[in-house]
C-alpha cells in the first residue's frame, strides 16, 4: 500500500513538473501512473489531500537530498569549500531532480497565502543549515550571510528549473562567482574578511 502511496505522489509530481499545478487531477495521477481509473481517488478522496501528498514528497526528497549533501556537517575555515557544496549541489539538483524543483516553484506560488508553506520553501535549503558552515569560515553573522548566500542560492535554481537560464548548460564556476558575491560584503572575525581581502 505504501509503494501505491509513493508511486501516485512521484507520478503527481511528474504533472506538476510537466504541465502546471492545475493540471493536478485525480484522473492525470492516475494516467501518469498507469494505474486504473479511481485508484488515486482510494488514496486520497480530494484534490486538497492529492495536493498535500504531492508537497509531502517533495519535501521529503529535498530534505533527503540536502542531508546527503554534506552541507549541514560542513566544518571548514575556509569559504570557498562552503561556495563549492552548492554550487555542486546545484548542478546534482539540476541533473537528478529537475522535476521536484519545478513542482516545489509551481506549489510555492499555489499555495502563497492559502496554507503554509514554511516546510515546503525550507525543503530545498534552509538558513540554518548554511550558518554553523559559514560560522565555521569565521564570518562575523553568519545568521544574516546565511540569507544572502540563500537568495542567490534560491535565485539561481529558479532561472535554471524554469526561468531564463532554464535548458542552458551549467556553468559551476559562474555560480560559483555569483554565491561568492554574496559573502563578499560580510565581515569576517579575524583580521581578514573572504577571499584575502582587508576590511
């Protein structure tokens, strides 16, 4: 039953990805699925519920994702180690899970405002999984870098999941470049700032 379940919200995922969150249907879930007419409908009775699932599995497989990433374990001085986990989880997202990313864009603007969404914008990267490793380089808020290194983070896998940069190869050491300007403004601890430059 619970191999039904995981097949139904990976196959709800693939219409979201592909044709857009109001394509979402008990009756797609099932086509996709090649499953027999109703058999979504015996999972979950509303489209609310088939929504709900949907978000639940690709939280979960982000999360999952980002724990393997080595990200959250990450204890080194030095900041370029920290810009080189995401630009390389970047490119894993883009390559294996393309499709969960799109999901996640096209639930996010559905759901704004109607539910909560806290987990659901929280799968992908969450600030505290960046601060203990930016601590760790020596900058002086970590907290606050954390969210700047995160919007340029959350910016870039927007234009590479659906928006302009979408389909064009990946570029590691531009991303790199890009989530590197975003420390570069924040003060370090010791005498130096990122990247060897005195304050």
């Amino acid at each position: 039953m619970e191999d039904r379940r995981m097949l139904i919200a990976d196959s709800a995922i693939e219409v979201v990805a592909r044709d857009g969150i109001r394509a979402l249907t008990h009756r797609a879930v099932d086509s996709e699925a090649g499953l027999p007419s109703g058999s979504t409908s015996y999972y979950c009775r509303t489209r609310a519920q088939l929504v709900g699932l949907t978000v639940d599995r690709v939280t979960s497989l982000l999360r999952g994702f980002v724990e393997v990433s080595g990200i959250q374990e990450l204890a080194s001085t030095n900041a370029d180690d920290v810009l080189g986990v995401l630009s390389r989880m970047i490119e894993a997202l883009l390559a294996d899970y393309r499709g969960e990313l799109a999901a996640r864009s096209a639930l996010i603007i559905e759901l704004s405002g109607k539910e909560d969404t806290t987990d659901l914008v929280s799968s992908l990267l969450d600030p505290s999984d960046l601060t203990n490793a930016l601590d760790a380089t020596g900058m002086r808020e970590p907290a606050v870098a954390a969210m700047d290194l995160l919007a340029v983070f959350e910016g870039l896998i927007w234009e590479r999941t659906v928006g302009r940069l979408a389909g064009q190869a990946i570029d590691r050491a531009h991303d790199s470049e890009l989530l590197s300007a975003a420390l570069a403004r924040h003060e370090h601890r010791g005498p130096r700032n990122l990247f060897g430059l005195r304050r």
